[in-house]
C-alpha cells in the first residue's frame, strides 16, 4: 500500500492516489496528495538520486572544490538516509537528505573564507608569474604585502639600486580602484598604459598598476629613476 493512497472524510476508505472519488462511498477525496505524488513523480526509489542536482550546484559556486563537498556530503547524507529510512516513508526520508545536503553545501561554501564565497581570488594569483615567482609576500588574502630580495635577477642591471622593492598588491572594489587612478592622475604621474590596465609612473618613480578586470591594485615602493621604473615593468611582465 502506497503512502500516497488517499483516506476518505467520511468513510475512512483508503483509496489509491490520484483518483478523484473514493471507491467505497463515491464520496470526493481531498486533493492534498496531489501535490505531493507529482512531486515525487519519477522518482528513482533511491534517495541519493535527488542530491545530485544540489550537490552539482556545488561545483558551480565554488570550483573544483565543489566535487569534493559533493562526495563528502555524500557519504554523510547516505548514512542519514539510511537511518531515516527505517522510520519515515521513502519521499520524506528523500526530502530530508535533499534539505540536509543543501545546508551542508551552504555551510561548507560559507566556511572557506571569502575566496571560496565569492570566486574572490588572492591578489598574488593575479600577478605575472615572473613577478610571483621573484616575490615574498606575506599578510590577509585581500591585501598582501610582497617584496623582492635585492639580489634576485629582477632588480639586476641597477634596477633595484641594490636595494630589496616592496609593493602592495591588493584587490579592491571597482569604484575604489577608479578612485585611485583618478588620484595618481591628478598627482602628475606619467602614464605609460592607459586602458583596460592602468600603469604609470609617479614623480618619485614609484609604479602605479590598477587592472579593472580583476580587481588589482599594485603600488611598489621607489625605484632609482624613471628608466629604472619602465625595464622593471617590462622585466617582471606588468608590461607585456
């Protein structure tokens, strides 16, 4: 006998879903199941088979970490299921692993930081991997400060002035980074890139990078002169 059978008002009959008299009295039946029996229509009669789907939406939202999560939720969302199952009918012991296995994604994807929440990635990972690879940085995802060691080949040929660069690399909202162009503009910078990247010069020869496709804003401390400043663009790949 189906969970979805329907029980008559007036006789107590049981009678099998979808039909619309009871066959004991004629009486019409309520049409709560109705709802109920297109919902689970097509259903597999394997609980898991309805996780897929949310857990897929996993790996939309957070990469390929998101086929990790779907695994491990899983494999815990099974061992409920299991134990469910004993006790509920089959669609409600469905429904509460679908429910369960959402808000494990939701916990997991709010867990990881806010690289994982918004697809936000490390200032660094935007960086050329020449630059990257020269580069020591330490502090918060969102605002990393990095320096390159004076003897390190990026700074050769009296570009570093025989001393260590540091710079900032942070990434910053759009209207932030626009508002910082504006102002290295207005402090009478030489621009050397002007577009979807944004380079330039300062008058103290510090570099000025702001890249409007992701977000990155690099500021470097002074450089021994403007020729100085431009080959270590050139060199570390900020100016391809």
């Amino acid at each position: 006998m189906s969970v979805l059978d329907q029980i008559c008002d007036y006789c107590s009959h049981r009678s099998q879903a979808g039909t619309t008299g009871c066959s004991n009295c004629g009486a019409p039946l309520a049409k709560a199941a109705a709802p109920i029996a297109a919902a689970v229509s097509g259903f597999s009669g394997d609980p898991l088979a309805l996780l897929g789907p949310v857990a897929a939406s996993a790996d939309k939202l957070i990469g390929p970490a998101g086929k990790s999560i779907e695994g491990a939720v899983k494999g815990a969302a099974k061992s409920a299921l299991s134990e469910a199952g004993m006790r509920l009918p089959q669609w409600i012991a469905a429904l509460v692993g679908v429910i369960a296995m959402a808000a494990a994604v939701f916990f997991l994807v709010n867990s990881c930081g806010p690289e994982l929440r918004s697809g936000w990635t490390s200032p660094t990972r935007t960086l050329p991997q020449t630059l990257l690879s020269a580069s020591t940085c330490s502090g918060p995802a969102e605002d990393e400060q990095c320096v390159i060691a004076a003897g390190n080949p990026l700074l050769s040929a009296g570009i570093g002035g025989g001393r260590e660069l540091a710079y900032a690399a942070r990434v910053v909202s759009p209207q932030q980074l626009s508002n910082d162009v504006l102002r290295w503009r207005s402090a009478g910078a030489t621009v050397v890139a002007d577009g979807t990247t944004f380079i330039a010069i300062s008058p103290t020869w510090n570099i000025w990078y702001a890249d409007s496709q992701s977000g990155l804003r690099l500021e470097t401390g002074a450089l021994p002169n403007a020729a100085a400043a431009r080959a270590f663009l050139m060199r570390s790949g900020l100016l391809g």
